[in-house]
C-alpha cells in the first residue's frame, strides 16, 4: 500500500510539473518553436522536442545569464527567458523532453 501511494503522489507531482512546464511553453516557447517542439525557430535553432531535461535545462540557464549564444540567438532567447525562475525552467526543460 505504501508503494502505491508513493507512486501515486509521483505521478500526481509529474501531472503537475507537466501542466506548469506546458503553460509556460505555451506562453514563451511554441510561437518560434511550435507547439511540439519540432520547429527550426526562426530557421536557426535545433529541433528543441525530445532532447534531455538536463541538456535543455542547461541551454535555458546559459541563455538567461547571457552566456550561451547558440546560432546567434542568445539575445532573443535571453529575452524569453529572462523572467522565469530556476522552477519554470526546470518545468519548462522537463515538459519539452518529453515531447515526441
């Protein structure tokens, strides 16, 4: 029973970190990027779907402290991300690896 229950507030916390990392993708990533994470933002960028959360979550890091300038988009990407807090950013990383 204790398994189950552990189980269970996983998914749930996973439901919710999802549902987090979805809004803020919506609001700040899917008009370059689309909504699954397979568009050449801006004819630059790497398909962004699928990558690990950690690759991910170290790109948006180095985007939001200006020292990361992949294909020359650090400075738009700086301005994205430059609101979010470590949470939204470990959300948002988590949500688009999971994108297929």
């Amino acid at each position: 029973m204790k398994k189950l229950a552990i189980s269970a507030l996983i998914l749930a916390t996973s439901s919710i970190l999802m549902a987090d990392g979805a809004a803020t993708y919506n609001s700040k990533c899917a008009s370059c990027h689309g909504a699954n994470g397979k568009t050449v933002a801006l004819g630059k960028s790497p398909v962004i779907a699928g990558q690990s959360s950690a690759a991910l979550l170290k790109k948006l890091q180095g985007y939001k402290a200006g020292t990361l300038n992949t294909n020359g988009m650090g400075a738009v990407m700086k301005g994205n991300v430059a609101t979010l807090d470590d949470k939204a950013l470990s959300d948002v990383a988590a949500y688009v690896s999971k994108l297929k």
